[in-house]
C-alpha cells in the first residue's frame, strides 16, 4: 500500500511539473528543463571583476545542477554572440512541487528572468548595465564595474531604482515557499516570443569547467563556493581577491535558503531532465513569499551598485 502511495505521488509530481511546463510559451529554440526537489543555495555576494576590454557582456553567476547536486557557475565576462545581443540569464522556477531550472539566452531584449536579482544590471526586471549605442555597448557605471581602457560609458541610476527587485535575503529561485514574487509583465512575455540564441560555445565551456570542478559543489563547500566571479570564461582572472566572496551582514546572509543538508543532493528526490522547446517561464503563475518590492534599489548582491563614494571594484560595506 506504501509503495503504492508513493508511486501515485510521484506520478502526480510530474503530471504537475507537465502542466506547468505547457503553460510556459514557445520559444525559438529547444532547451533542457532541470528539475529538482530541493531549492538551490542562496546567491553568494560577490565583487564583480573588472571588465578586461570593450565589447564585453557580463553574465552573472548561478547555481547550475550537475552528478553532486548544485554547484555555483562563477560569473564572467564572454563576447556579444552579435551586434545588438543582450543576455537573459537562466532561474530556478518553483511549479508542480519542483524547482525547475530554465536556461538562458541571447536575443534582443532581456526576458523573463523571474525576479531574481543577480545584481550588476540585473536587478529582477530588465537590464540596468548598459545599452546598445551605434552598434558599440555602452556601460551603465552605476552597476558595472570597467577597466580603465573602457571609455565608452554612461552613468543612469533611476533605471537602477526602477527595475529592482528587492531580495535581501539573495534568493535564487522565483516562486514556491519563499521564493521571489515577480510574475511576468506583459513586457517580458512579449520578449519570450522573440528569436532567441542558446549560450555560446564559450558560456557552455565554462559551465562545463565548473561542473567538472568538485569544489564548486554545494556538497563540498556547504553553499559557500570560493571561486565567484572570473574576468573571462573558464577562470582567467587576473584580479586577485574578487574570486573570493565578501561577507556582509552574515545573519541575513543564509537566511531564505532551502536546501538539502550536506550529502543530501545525491538522494531522493532525485533530478530529472526534461527536453523541451522552451526557455522562459513567462506566463508562470505567481507566488507569494519572499516580500519582495518594486521601485526600491536592492542589494541581492553586493557591488551590483557601485555608490559615489565608492571606489570602482571595491564592494560597498
């Protein structure tokens, strides 16, 4: 009778995780849907490394899921795939009772990236780091960290103020018990109907490069990882301590994280991998949980805006 039950829930699971995925609207290339019964970690604060040279987009770090459950995928700086190419990073979606990762992509506006604040023009809406000028990428100061041989900026802190979505807790997943509170607006599920492009070659090759990596496993790092944030794909990073993570504020730090104890990502439930034409969860239903609020600049990750007071590179205490 137990193993009945059992067998019956599971199979409800996934007829809920089937209904979840087909609401979600076509995209315009085939992705791989993650699912897991566990949330991920919290997002780690860290300092964003300077961008080496002009041309460059920041993608922000996540936690990807691979053979020892979640490991952290450090943010990095990689080339435009085209002119006019902005990244919409990837999210963990709760539905159906499962934390459903859904991959990012390239295309002409930033989509639906259901609310989380990576920081460094990602603050939940949109993209506050900068804009397409004249067929040159322009950096917004006010969130991006750049060298010194990138002249081509500008400094706007109300699109900052304007598209934040509070997360002091640094959530990393939308939705479910609590998760972030950002349902689509009409403006982000108009861009999911856009022509997108999947990750490049170089994106790919540093995910790779941290799933093969055992340190980066929450498993063996309790969900601080070391390695943050590179300069370029794969771990070039040739600026020192922005690799390693800043502490703030530590009692709010892990607070809002629902993860599975240490040696738990192996067991049930396990992960399961869903082939499927979409990308964006931008008709996903909303969710209370995670008191997140609009129009308030938030700090999901520290150095995601960078104060008059403070120096370029340097996290804000």
């Amino acid at each position: 009778m137990r193993i009945f039950q059992a067998v019956r829930a599971k199979s409800l699971r996934v007829m809920l995780l089937a209904l979840f995925l087909c609401a979600i609207p076509a995209s315009s290339f085939a992705g791989v849907f993650i699912s897991v019964g566990f949330a991920p970690p919290v997002l780690p604060v860290y300092v964003q490394p300077p961008c080496p040279e002009p041309g460059l987009m920041w993608t922000p770090g996540y936690w990807a899921y691979g053979p020892d459950g979640y490991y952290w995928v450090p943010g990095t700086w990689v080339p435009a795939p085209y002119v006019g190419a902005l990244w919409t990073p990837g999210y963990w979606g709760w539905g159906g009772g499962l934390y459903v990762w859904h991959p990012g992509y390239w295309g002409a506006h930033v989509g639906y990236y259901g609310g989380v604040n990576y920081g460094f023009g990602y603050m939940g809406i949109g993209f506050a780091g900068g804009a397409w000028r004249g067929g040159v990428f322009a950096y917004n100061t006010a969130v991006m960290n750049v060298g010194p041989g990138i002249h081509n900026v500008y400094r706007d802190t109300t699109i900052v103020h304007n598209t934040t979505v509070i997360n002091n807790n640094h959530v990393a997943f939308s939705g479910g018990p609590g998760g972030i509170n950002h349902p689509p607006t009409a403006q982000e599920n108009a861009y999911s109907h856009e022509q997108h492009m999947t990750p490049t070659a170089a994106q790919t090759q540093h995910e790779t490069a941290a799933r093969t990596n055992v340190n980066a496993y929450a498993s063996h790092n309790g969900g601080h990882p070391t390695n943050l944030a590179t300069a370029r794909p794969g771990g070039g990073n040739p600026h020192g301590n922005t690799d390693r993570a800043v502490n703030y504020n530590s009692s709010k730090s892990n607070s809002g994280n629902v993860t599975a104890p240490r040696g738990q990502n192996r067991s049930t439930p396990a992960s399961r991998t869903y082939n499927s034409s979409h990308s964006n969860t931008s008709n996903a239903p909303a969710h209370t949980g995670g008191g997140q609020q609009h129009g308030q600049p938030g700090m999901a990750v520290k150095g995601q805006g960078v104060p008059d007071h403070a120096p370029h590179g340097k996290p804000h205490r």
